[in-house]
C-alpha cells in the first residue's frame, strides 16, 4: 500500500465514521463534528480523485465538500445571530436601562 493509498483510506473512514455515528443516533447529521468529519473526509478525497483524474469521483467528492463547507457556514452563522439576539435581549431586560 502506497502513502496516498493510506490516506485515501484514512479520508474514506473520515466520511464513513460520520455516517456510521448518524445511523446509530450516536452524532446527529447537524451537529459541526459530523460536517466536519465529511468537510475533511471528502476534501482529501477529492484531491486524491483530482490528482488521478478520475472526474466522476471528483464531482462526487468535491460536491460532498462544497455542500458540507455551506452547511457548517450556515450553521455557525445562525448561531452567531441567535448569540448577538440573545445577547441584545439580555441587555434590554437588565435593570437601569
């Protein structure tokens, strides 16, 4: 086995230790370790596909990255803006205002 075998293999179990912990109710879908498990995972593995040229592969990953990359952005996003709401309420509500 050659290093870039190993490391295909290591983003292969990257993807599917996330879906494995998915499936078992152990990690939810949402949550920013399983994005980021899949965001590492498929990144390797489009760059492996890129470097062999094998392009369906590549689409495959590359999309799965791309998606996952959104997904985690919208998400640290949302929660910035519940933070900063939650935040303003707070001090709105404090006594001397």
């Amino acid at each position: 086995m050659t290093p870039v075998d190993l490391i295909e293999v290591g983003g292969s179990l990257l993807i599917l230790s996330a879906f494995a912990a998915a499936q078992t109710h152990r990690l939810s879908p949402h949550s920013v370790r399983y994005l980021l498990l899949n965001i590492v995972g498929s990144a390797v593995l489009a760059v492996i596909a890129l470097l062999h040229q094998s392009w369906g592969f590549l689409l495959l990953e590359g999309s799965w990255a791309i998606i996952s990359t959104v997904s985690l952005l919208r998400m640290t996003r949302h929660d910035d803006r519940t933070a900063a709401r939650t935040s303003g309420a707070q001090r709105a509500d404090s006594p001397g205002r």
